[in-house]
C-alpha cells in the first residue's frame, strides 16, 4: 500500500467515526422561549382558564399530570396564559375554564405546540363544552 492509499484510509476512518451532531431539541425549561395561549370556544376567548403545559411531547400525558400550569390575565383585552423559559422542542397545551355566555359554561380542550426558532409562539387554543 502506498502512503496515499494509507492516507486515504485513514482519513475515512475519522471521517466515519465522528458522531453525528444531534439536531433535536428536547422542550423543557432552561431556554429563551415564551409560549403565549389564548383559549377561545366558538371564536370567543374564554378569559377564566387555566392552561397546563406537558413538556417534551405532542400528546396529552396518559396519567393527566402536566409539568406546569400558567391562569390567563388580560393583555390588551385579551386573556393569555404565558410560559417562559422554554427551550426549542415538543409541547402539548391543555386548557380548563369557564365560558359564562354558554351553558353548560365549562369549557376545555387541548392542542400540540412545537417551538422551532420562534422566539414567542402564539396559540389560539380551542375549547369545547363538557
């Protein structure tokens, strides 16, 4: 074998061997990120609800326990429940309220939300009658 050949295998043996950067990223608390709910039911917002928050995941948890929990307040009239923090990633949204001018009033639902490069992601979550 020459000293090319020897060169050439060599240098695709640590070309080959390098670890492939992972590009995923795990959603959670520790980054930059802010994730801004509004719950509507039938095109109105719902202003009394509480929104959870499942990091990691595009489904609702099995066992119905979330990781946080933000009520909505009223920004410029609208209500938002706000999560800060976040890292890029996966997360599931759910909200439970009360939308007085329907009856029966309680109203909930939920939705995935996945934050790419977005500093601040708004969500319309739609609810529904239970």
């Amino acid at each position: 074998m020459g000293r090319g050949m020897i060169f050439v295998v060599v240098l695709l043996v640590v070309v080959g061997c390098k670890k492939p950067q992972q590009t995923t990223s795990i959603g959670g608390k520790g980054g930059t990120n802010t994730i801004a709910v509004t719950p509507e039911h039938h095109g109105e917002f719902v202003d009394t609800c509480t929104v959870y928050i499942k990091y990691n995941t595009l489904d609702a948890p099995a066992d119905g326990i979330y990781d946080d929990s933000a009520a909505c307040v009223q920004v410029d009239t609208i209500p938002v429940a706000t999560f800060t923090g976040l890292k890029q990633g996966n997360y599931y949204l759910f909200g439970k309220g009360i939308h007085a001018t329907y009856t029966p009033p309680n109203v909930k639902g939920g939705l995935p939300c996945t934050i790419s490069n977005v500093a601040t992601v708004k969500v319309y979550l739609p609810t529904y009658s239970y």
